[in-house]
C-alpha cells in the first residue's frame, strides 16, 4: 500500500468514499445526516485538492484508493 498526494483522478474514489462515510452517520443520526449526498461535490474536491493549504492523501493499493485523510494546516 502507498500513500500519496490526492490527485484529481483520484476524485470519483473520494467521492465514493465520502459517501460511505456519510450513509454511516446518517444510520446513526438521520435527523442531522441526508442520505444520498456528500460533504464535497467534485468541484469542491478539485479546489481542495489544489490549496497547499489543505492537503488530502490517500492510501492507495495496486491503484485502488481505500483510504483518505484530509488536512488543514493553521497558524496559531
């Protein structure tokens, strides 16, 4: 397995990925979780993926993504 930089062909597998993780919170709190949706549409991604600012990696094996890990680097 490596981990990489995200990049824009991995954002179908992000999107994928994204909505797994919400269909989880919605079983557990449907009143505040709409299935069906996702936190980021592809343009979101896009942007993210392109701020230095906010880096995602992924866990990529044999070039299947199986995971991700979103970053947001601040200044205190």
């Amino acid at each position: 397995m490596q981990i990489r930089h995200a990049e824009n062909r991995d954002i179908p597998a992000l999107g994928n990925l994204l909505s797994q993780v919400l269909e989880v919170h919605h079983a557990g709190r449907p009143d505040i979780f709409k299935s069906g949706t996702r936190k980021y549409t592809d343009e979101e991604l896009a942007e993210i993926l392109k701020d230095e600012n906010t880096p995602v990696f992924v866990a990529d094996e044999n070039g299947t993504v199986l995971g991700y890990a979103f970053c947001i680097f601040t200044q205190h």
